[in-house]
C-alpha cells in the first residue's frame, strides 16, 4: 500500500490518541533528539516537538512528510522530516536519545533489520517506544476475514501472517540482543466513522484495535 496516496490525514486524525500515549509514556526532555520513524503527518513527532525537544520525522511517503514540515512551520515548531524507512534512517549511528514509531514501524518488511536500524540511531542510554496493532477486537476479525476472501476469489493461498509486534517473547528476540529490555503496556482506541459502510471500508485496507507499547 502506498500510504502517500489518498487520504491518509483522516487516519491520522484517528490514531492521534495513541501516539499522545506513546509521546506522554516518553517522558521527552526538551533536551533530549528525538526520531520518529513511519511519522506519516507527524502526529508523535509533532506532540514531541511540542515538548521542545528538536525531532526528525522519517517516513518513505514525501506528501506525508510535506504535510507535516507544513504543520510543524505554522506553530514554529522544532521539527524536520526526511525521506526514510524503518531499515534505512539517513541519520548517524548514536544520534537519538528516544526513538518513537506510531505504528509506522510496523509495517516494515523485515523486523529484524529495522529493529537493527533503529537502535543504530539510538544513543547508548536512549530508549525506544513502540505501538502495534493487537490482532484482537471486531475490526482486525474483519480485515482478517476478507483478506481471506480475497485470496479465495484471487485462489490465491493467504498471506503469511504478520510479525507480532505485540507479543514479549517476539520482541524479545529482536530488541534483547540489543541490550534493550521489554515493557509492553496495553491501551485501548476507538474508531469513528459517520456510517458502517464507510468504517469497513477503511478497515479493508488497515488494522486498528488495541495498542502495545514495547520499550526498551
């Protein structure tokens, strides 16, 4: 999916709360660098900014960057947004003392070298905080259901399911041999839409439920 495309500031809209769970669980110093990976709009990297800490926003889709350098410019914010990927952060080793990913991190195709990539950013007494999607609740059944209709239209087998960001022993295996402990805290979002139809819609082609916040 290309997340550039369309209309994603709605979905922003919706997973704003849990990126201020993410930035408030943080604790941001002003004087602490802060990187957000997969920042979209800049809804993490924003509430970060606005803590007074300078922030990088890293994400591969540049019309989500542009709309966030555009927020971030009209309420003088300290905040700069380059073209990235989870696996690929154009900043050098050791420079963030938090990282952050709203989601976006997630999405990456390979966890295991973006979780190398974002503790190569991290400072060696920096933490990292994370939110995934938890594969539980009406929304994640229905997008499970019909990706699984797809396939069977398409007679397709169905997709290998998705890395577990929210399991411990999961992310233990990726963040430990880093030196990083885990702490999973989980939370609660709700989705609005102004008629079903258009709520299964956007879930078609996303997985929001509850989130899990890994740190280190």
């Amino acid at each position: 999916m290309e997340w550039g495309q369309g209309h994603y500031e709605r979905v922003a809209a919706q997973l704003l709360p849990a990126a201020e769970v993410v930035v408030k669980r943080a604790a941001i110093d002003p004087a602490e660098r802060v990187v957000d990976v997969g920042c979209g709009t800049g809804n993490a990297a924003l509430l970060a900014a606005e803590r007074g800490a300078p922030v990088t926003g890293v994400d591969p889709a540049q019309r989500l960057l542009d709309v966030a350098a555009a927020e971030a410019s009209e309420r003088g914010l300290d905040a700069t947004f380059v073209v990235g990927e989870a696996a690929s952060i154009p900043m050098p080793d050791a420079t963030a003392d938090v990282v952050l990913s709203a989601f976006g991190a997630t999405f990456a195709p390979d966890p295991g070298a973006a979780t190398d990539e974002m503790v190569r950013v991290l400072a060696p007494d920096g933490r990292m905080l994370l939110a995934a999607w938890i594969p539980e609740g009406a929304i994640s059944r229905a997008v499970r259901l019909n990706r699984q209709t797809i396939s069977e239209i398409l007679e397709q087998p169905p997709a290998a399911p998705p890395f577990p960001w929210h399991e411990r022993d999961a992310l233990s295996e990726l963040f430990e041999p880093h030196g990083l402990a885990v702490v999973i805290e989980e939370h609660e979002i709700s989705f609005t839409a102004p008629s079903a139809q258009e709520l299964g819609s956007w879930a078609s082609t996303r997985r929001p439920t509850r989130t899990r916040r890994p740190s280190g």
